[in-house]
C-alpha cells in the first residue's frame, strides 16, 4: 500500500510522484510568501523566479500540473480547483508587462507556464551572443564591488538560461579582468591560487579587499585633516595672543598717563594724550588747552588764573573817567 505523500509510480526524470495537497489547503496560500520575485523582462530574472517557483510546486506536490497535461479523466473536480489556483499563482508573481504577453482566457496552468518558458528562452542563440558580450566586456568603473559582482552573477545566469554556462573558471578570470585598475595587484593574488578560487570565494575576497581599502581611505584622509588643522591654527593662535596682550596694554597705559597728568581746579587733560573710548574720566570730556569755565584757550595745559591787577583794571573805572 503506497504511503499518504509517495506514490508507486516515478516520473520520467526518476523522481516519485507526489500526491499533490488539498485544493483547501493550497487555495488559502499567500503565493508572494513562497515566491518573493516577481517575473520581469527589464530585470531577466526567469532563473531565479523557475527556481523558487519549481521548489514551491515540489513543495506541494503541483510540478505535474505544468510539466505536461493531465489526461482529461484524471481532471476531477480537484484537480480544475488546483489548477486554476496554479494559474492564479503564476499571474501574481509576474510584472504588468509579462503579464500583457502571456494572458490567455481561460488556459490552464501547463499552458501558461510554456508560454512563460518560451517568452524567455525564444531565440536562443541570438540572445546567448548578445549576452555573452556583455559579459565579456563588462568593466567595474566606478562600481561598487558588490554591484559588479551582482551583475556578472546575473549574466552568467542568463547564459546558463539560454543553454550556454559558463565555467567556473572563466567567471573568475573574466571577473579579474573587469577590475578597476586600482585593483591590479589582486590580479596575480586570486589567479595563482591553488586549488583555484570559485566565483563566490574570488567574490568574498575582493569584497573584503575594497572594505579594507576603503578604511585606510578614511584614515588617511582623517590623518591629513589633522594635521592641516594643527599647522594652520598655531601661528595663528601665537599671533592672536600677542596682539590681544598688546591691545589690552596699550588703553591701561593711556589710563595711567590721563590720571596723573590732570591737576587743580580746571583738571586739563596732559600734554600728548588725546581722550580715547576707552577714557572713562567724567571730568575731562573737553580737549587739551581749552577751559569751558573761562572761555580762554591756553597754549598749554595747566590752571588759569587771571593776575588781580589786570582783573581790578579791568572791571574798576579809571579816575579819569569818572564824570
């Protein structure tokens, strides 16, 4: 008695047939769960969308669903809710565009699926030359070594779709050849080595190699800065201070001289010193030589008194001009 998942039977390829799952189990799947890519001719990613789509039949027991026909007495009521359910899953996994090319009304799965199949592997040999020249002359410029690597990978895939692979080794060689000259010294280190590094170690090692050429970039340059920054910022500093010291020098030596050069009543500011912002003596706002109180200029700074002979002259009438 064959077991509840295997069958007694094998498929042509050797593989034993799977009892596919219950339509009420398979029809409250999320397909975009089990199948994250989404089929799109701009980005030629049929490889790896058969992959994950292959592996998610295999899953639940549907490849027989699009490997070829069911005979029309095999197409019971569960096998029209499983197949349409199919449909319905590649539908949803694929691009608007994709989409606009293979729509057919009311096809079956088996249908659908070759016509997705032949979309992306019709003219085979033009598109293997195409692509195998891209591949060939593809340079990483100013790539990132992630984003080279990445489109080198998608290429070969590509190649391998169209029934051309590429050997490990050619990936390799042809990867090293592509390098951004600042690489060239890797070259000899990844090509010589015994036994003889595969796409994903030769990958892994010229990632680390640009991580760690990128730190010594930014050490580099923050070394530099550095240094730019001490050079310029000490003679400037020495060279502020001392103006600064002689800038506060010079106003307290102005003071010291206003201070003492006044005396007596008029307090007249001393010979050679002028008033400065910095002069905070209220009692000498005027120039030197001039005394508000008396209206005269002096011709040097010092108290004016006015002789009491001249004064009395002055103010007291002569007897010969009395009447």
């Amino acid at each position: 008695m064959a077991s509840p998942v295997h069958s007694s039977s094998s498929d042509d390829d050797g593989e034993p047939l799977l009892h596919p799952a219950p339509a009420t189990v398979v029809q409250t799947l999320c397909i975009r769960s089990h199948v994250p890519v989404v089929l799109d001719l701009a980005e030629s990613n049929y490889s790896q969308w058969r992959s994950v789509f292959d592996s998610t039949l295999g899953k639940f027991g549907l490849t027989a669903h699009v490997t070829s026909p069911a005979p029309i007495a095999h197409r019971n009521a569960e096998w029209v809710m499983l197949d349409h359910t199919m449909v319905n899953w590649i539908y949803n996994t694929m691009s608007k565009t994709v989409f606009d090319i293979v729509y057919q009304p009311h096809a079956s799965a088996f249908s659908i699926w070759s016509d997705v199949e032949g979309l992306f592997r019709d003219n085979e040999l033009q598109r293997a030359v195409l692509l195998e020249a891209e591949f060939r002359n593809l340079q990483q410029g100013d790539m990132s070594m992630m984003d080279y690597t990445t489109k080198l990978k998608k290429l070969a895939d590509n190649l391998r779709d169209v029934g051309q692979p590429v050997p490990e080794s050619s990936q390799v060689l042809n990867m090293l050849r592509g390098l951004n000259p600042k690489y060239r010294y890797i070259k000899p280190i990844v090509a010589s080595r015994s036994p003889p590094h595969t796409f994903r170690t030769a990958r892994s090692f010229l990632l680390l190699e640009e991580l760690n050429a990128d730190n010594d970039a930014k050490m580099d340059a923050g070394q530099a800065l550095f240094a730019g920054h001490s050079a310029g910022t000490s003679p400037s500093n020495s060279s502020v201070g001392n103006d600064s010291g002689g800038s506060r020098s010079k106003p307290q030596n102005q003071k010291r001289r206003g201070k003492g050069g006044g005396s007596g009543a008029g307090g007249s500011v001393s010979s050679g010193s002028r008033p400065t912002g910095n002069n905070s003596n209220p009692q000498l706002p005027w120039a030197a030589g001039y005394n508000p109180w008396t209206g005269l200029v002096q011709a040097w700074p010092m108290p004016f008194r006015a002789p009491a002979l001249v004064f009395w002259a002055l103010v007291r009438p002569s007897k010969s001009s009395r009447p």
